[in-house]
C-alpha cells in the first residue's frame, strides 16, 4: 500500500534537512487529494507545512485539499499565504513551473 510506504519512509528518515519525509508527505498528501481522500490530505499536508511550507508549494497544496474537504474559508487563507510566499520566493532566472504555480495560487 502506498500510504503505507510513504508513512514507513518518513518515519525512518533521521537526516538532518528532512528532505525524505518531506518528499513522501508532499506525495502522500498530493495523492490522497487526487484520490479525494480531502481530510486525510489535509491531515498530511497540514504536518508537511508545519515542517517546510515549501516557498508556498506545499501550502498551496494544502489550501486545494482544503478546498476539496470542503472548508472553503481556511483554503482561501492558505491560498493567499501559498501566492505571498510564492511572490517572495527567490528564483534563480526564470522557472516556468514555479510561475504556474503561483498563477494557480491566484486564481484560488
């Protein structure tokens, strides 16, 4: 199971920077929120922004599982967090996926 592996995969990482239980938290959540398991992505992102918001990356993604739970409010908050941190994030030349991202966050 899938879960299974990403929660095993984050509970072993002891590195310093956290960079394994990041990735498989930000996975996690991205597929339980495709999965429209919205409470459980929630859960999971919720603790992956507490670690890293990611330059905005991770808290837009949380604010689309908040959006899909239904909690309209809270994803509006994150969402407008996720496009300042997005604004403020420091780009080395030009990154047409990160531009995508925060055109997304807008538009939440």
């Amino acid at each position: 199971d899938a879960a299974k592996a990403y929660h095993l995969a984050a509970d072993l990482d002891k590195s310093a920077d956290l960079q394994v239980r990041r990735d498989a938290l930000f996975n996690l959540g991205g597929d339980q929120t495709k999965q429209g398991l919205y409470l459980d992505a929630v859960a999971t992102l919720t603790t992956l922004v507490g670690l890293d918001d990611g330059a905005g990356f991770h808290v837009l993604r949380l604010a689309e599982a908040l959006k899909g739970a239904g909690k309209r409010d809270d994803a509006l908050r994150e969402a407008q967090r996720a496009v300042a941190l997005l604004t403020k994030a420091t780009i080395d030349g030009f990154d047409a996926d990160w531009e995508n991202e925060r055109q997304t966050a807008l538009r939440e």
